[in-house]
C-alpha cells in the first residue's frame, strides 16, 4: 500500500483535521502523483455538509489536483517519473458504455469514480482526494500539465476551469456572442476569462458590488449589481448564452428573461434545493435551460492545452492548510478572489513531524 497524509471531514459539516490513510499499490497503469497544490472547490464545502445527500465520512475533498509524477506502473505510457500531472473530479469510469466511447466520462452508465466522496469501480472502497500529499490513479484518468504556467493557478482549471469551458464550447460562443455569467466566485472568473478569450461580450451579473473593477480586469465588458432589480430591465432578450454559476438558492427566472429567442441558460452551480421556473418564459421565445458537469477527459485535456496557449490561468490566493476553515468561510461568503489552493508544502511538514 502506499501511505498518504491529508485533511478530512470526520463527519457532516464537521471541522477538517489530519487524517492518516493508504492508497492502493501503483498497478501497472497506475501513476503516483506527488501533490503540490489543490484547489478548493465550493463543490468541497456541499459536500463536506452533505448538502446533496449519500456522503461518505472521513472525507478528504479536493477534485483540482496539480503534482509531479513520483512513479509509474511497468505498462504507463503517458507519463514518466518527473512530469507534471493533473487529476479533476474523475479517477475512472467503466470506459466501454456509449458515454464513456464517446468521451463524457462524468456521465458514465456504469459508475463514475469520482475523486472523493465517492468509491472505486468495486462501488465499495471509497476515494480520497487532493487535500493530501499524493494520490495514485490510473494514467488514463490523469491530464498533462504544461510546465509553462504557475502550477498553484493551473490547479482550479482541472474543475472550474472544465466546468466553464465544456458549456462555453457546447453553446458555440464565438466572436461577437452575448455572454452572461452569473456570480463572481471561482467558477464564475474562469467563464469571464474562457469566454472573453473565445472573443464574446461578457456580462458580468454579481450581487457583490465591489467586484466590478475586479470583473473589468478579468475582461468583463459590463458589470450589473443583480440587488437592484431596475437594473435588469433594460436587458431582457439580449443575451445568447448565461451561464448560472450560484451556489445558493436565487430565481431563475430573472436570466430566462434576458434570453433572446432561441438563447441558453446554462446552470453549472448546484443549489441543495429546487428552483421554480417559469413556463411562459420558457416557451415564448423557446428559450433553452439546461445543465452542464465538468466535462469528459479528452476535453479536460482540450481545455488544459486551450488555457496553456492562451496564457490563462486561475486568480488565487495560495493558503496553508491550517486556513482551510477560514477560506470555506470566506468562500461561503462570496468573499473569494477567486480560488483559494492549498500549498501541500504545508501538509506534508505536518504529515513529517
Ligand atoms: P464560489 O467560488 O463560492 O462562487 C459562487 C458565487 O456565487 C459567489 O462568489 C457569489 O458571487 C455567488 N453567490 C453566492 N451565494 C449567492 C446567493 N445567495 N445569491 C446570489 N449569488 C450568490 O463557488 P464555485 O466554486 O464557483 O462553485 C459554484 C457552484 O458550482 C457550486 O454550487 C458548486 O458546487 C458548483 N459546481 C458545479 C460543477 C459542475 O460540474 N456543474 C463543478 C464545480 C462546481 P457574487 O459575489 O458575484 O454574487
Ligand atoms: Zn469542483
Ligand atoms: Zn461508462
């Protein structure tokens, strides 16, 4: 077995503590990934409260893996010793039904093993994630890191950044496209900053009024504080593409309107409750409202090497873990700029005395 270190949850919403465990054996397709930095996903804060129901305790969070690889299994041929690699939300699927042929992994028929809080292709052994100082995972589920950017801000791509790209894609925004982003955290800065480079006119809708100049440098074109409803008025049917990145319960209908005929509200954020929708505005001007997870592996990857030629990365605040409480609190405050990742520096000193 391979002996691993990390933060995690002992049960629902309780405070993250060091957490001794194993990892499986590296495996002839296995890759050891010694981590350096993850990052924290407001993904890692429902799930720590159980917020969407099923958890699995202790929990170790953390689906924005960035590391080098330690060593690899006698059959890898991705990967050598020394190299960058990244691990998302995803560690294996059952590869051989149509979602899984067709690359959207995440939406296997089978069983998707997600990176934490779920289990391995067994459903029985549970997965532990990035909150630790490494982890082993089969190199096909594993992304290659360009060594060209800051490896801390490389991290969140591996979830907000796929999460934002594959709708963005989906939808064909293109030069000229009407783009709306909704909430201003983690998540929402990667969608300004994919959709600007994709050449779109993006509109920034936040309920944090001191975020506009920090939407304006991440190249936002227009900032719209969503407390004041007068504000919103003037947009209805403009927009040909929204995509709704709040965490918490909000009305729906206040985007459906800003539709144009035939536009998308694309929901990424995933509220613990249901929201109520509007059937006339839907049917109208044949609005579209739909979802969207992460996206497959060869996508992920399209989307590394999009960001790695277009010089994108993430806006962080580094932390050691010993603020991880703080930062789930800020976090849940919307008091993000706009991803915190752990240095897991600062672990493995813990893990070692
Ligand atoms: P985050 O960094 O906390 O950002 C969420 C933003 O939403 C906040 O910064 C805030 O922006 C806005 N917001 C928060 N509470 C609000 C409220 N009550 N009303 C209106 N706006 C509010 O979170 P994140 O990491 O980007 O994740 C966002 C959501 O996406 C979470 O639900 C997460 O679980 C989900 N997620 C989904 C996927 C997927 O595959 N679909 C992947 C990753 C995460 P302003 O201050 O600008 O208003
Ligand atoms: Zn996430
Ligand atoms: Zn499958």
């Amino acid at each position: 077995m391979t002996k691993s270190f990390g933060y995690a949850a002992p049960e629902k919403g309780g405070t993250l503590g060091p957490f001794s465990f194993e990892r499986r054996e590296v495996g002839e397709k296995d890759i050891l990934i010694d981590v350096q930095f993850c990052g924290v996903c407001h993904s890692d804060i429902h799930q720590v409260n159980d917020d969407w129901g099923g958890a699995i305790y202790p929990m170790v969070p953390g689906h924005e893996i960035v590391g080098r690889v330690e060593r690899v299994g006698s059959g890898v041929t991705k990967f050598k010793e020394g190299e960058l690699a990244g691990v998302g939300c995803m560690v294996d699927s059952c590869r051989t039904c149509v979602n899984c042929k067709a690359g959207v992994e995440q939406f296997c028929e089978i069983h998707t093993a997600l990176t934490y809080n779920g289990t391995e292709m067994d459903e029985t052994t549970p997965t532990f994630g990035g909150y630790s100082t490494n982890i082993v995972v089969d190199e096909s589920f594993a992304l290659k890191i360009s060594p060209d950017q800051n490896l801390a801000s490389v991290a969140p791509l591996l979830c907000a950044g796929i999460t934002t790209y594959s709708p963005l894609r989906r939808f064909g925004v293109k030069e000229g496209s009407k783009v709306g982003i909704v909430g201003l955290g983690g998540l929402g800065h990667m969608g300004v900053k994919l959709a600007v480079s994709m050449g779109a006119d993006v509109t920034v809708f936040s309920t944090s009024p001191n975020k506009e100049e920090d939407a304006r440098n991440l190249g936002a074109h227009h900032f719209v504080v969503t407390r004041d409803p007068a504000a919103l008025e003037p947009l209805a049917s403009q927009f040909d593409f929204i995509l709704d990145t709040v965490s918490a319960p909000h009305d729906l209908n206040t985007y459906l309107e800003l539709l144009k005929y035939d536009g998308a509200l694309v929901l990424v954020g995933i509220p613990g409750e249901p929201a109520a929708v509007s059937a006339p505005l839907l049917v109208m001007k044949q609005r579209n409202l739909t979802g969207s997870a992460i996206g497959g592996i060869p996508e992920t990857q399209e989307m590394l090497d999009y960001c790695a030629a277009n010089n994108i990365v993430s806006d962080i605040e580094l932390i050691p873990i010993d603020d991880i409480a703080q930062a789930y609190e800020r976090t849940v405050r919307g008091d993000v700029r706009y991803r915190f990742v752990i240095d897991i520096a600062s672990l493995k000193n813990k893990g070692a005395s």
